[in-house]
C-alpha cells in the first residue's frame, strides 16, 4: 500500500491521508462517546434516592406510644406478635421482647406486605387489609382503611 501512495499523484495522496486522518478522530470520537454514555448513561444508584423505602419490620405501638399504649406489634419475617403491658415500665419491657420469645399473646398473625398494602390474616376469616403510608421518617405508620396509626417504638414520633 505505501507502494501504491508514493506512485499517486500528490493530490489524491493528499486527500487520502486527509480521509485517514478524519476517519481516525472520527474512531477516537465514537470511543470516547461511548465510554462518556457508560460510564454516566445509567446510573441505578439514582432510583433508589428517589423515596426511601421504610419497611412495616420491627416493634410498633399503638396511639398514644408508652407508657399510654399498652399494646405493642411486633412485625418480623412475615409474623405479627402482639404484646400487651399493663404496668411497670413498659418502653424496657418493650425493647427487651424478641420475636418468637413467648412473652407474646398465645397466636400470632401472619401478613404480608405488598406495593404499599398491609394484609395481616387475624384468622377465623378475617383479615386485615389496607394501604398504608409512612411519615415522621418512617416513624409513624397510618393505617387508611382502618383509621388509625401506630408508631415505631423509641422513633420519637407519638
């Protein structure tokens, strides 16, 4: 090939390597373009900041929260418990209960929660099913359907 170039003309010798040239800042651009589209084109980090996901997981009371609430719910991997204190200190008492420990209410109530939806199987055909929504940073949860809300216990939310 480089035989061929010193045999052209000066002219198409010219234009030829104008085009060879051209051509290579043209590979260089599409390169450099498409590391820019992967490395900032896509980024899944951006939809997790757009809502924070709070869970229904963990210890919540009734209106009220201690030591006025004498209920607390303890919601983990799919099973509600319920405890009841009707004195002493209930907040210690409370944040010493442990899912399955058997402080609980004889039964409990399995449940599920789904696109913003609380069902809890309260048994006997009967089942609890509402949206929910939280506020007060995922402190406060307010049951719509029902009316009522509860409130994650030590989240300084009553």
């Amino acid at each position: 090939m480089i035989f061929l170039l010193y045999s052209l003309p000066s002219s198409l010798e010219r234009n030829y390597f104008n085009t060879f040239k051209k051509n290579n800042k043209m590979k260089r651009l599409l390169i450099f373009s498409t590391l820019l589209i992967f490395t900032f084109g896509c980024d899944d980090e951006l939809d997790d900041i757009s809502l924070p996901a709070y869970t229904i997981e963990g210890k919540w009371v009734i209106d009220g929260g201690v030591p006025e609430g004498n209920t607390m719910y303890l919601y983990e991997d799919g099973v509600r418990y319920t405890y009841y204190c009707v004195e002493g200190d209930c907040q210690s008492l409370y944040d010493s209960f442990q899912a399955g420990d058997g402080n609980h209410i004889p039964g409990t109530n399995p449940y599920t929660y789904e696109d913003d939806v609380l069902t809890v199987d309260l048994h006997f055909g009967n089942e609890l099913i509402t949206p929910i929504r939280f506020e007060c940073n995922g402190g406060e949860v307010i049951f719509e359907t029902s009316g009522y809300s509860l409130f994650r216990l030590s989240s300084g939310c009553n």
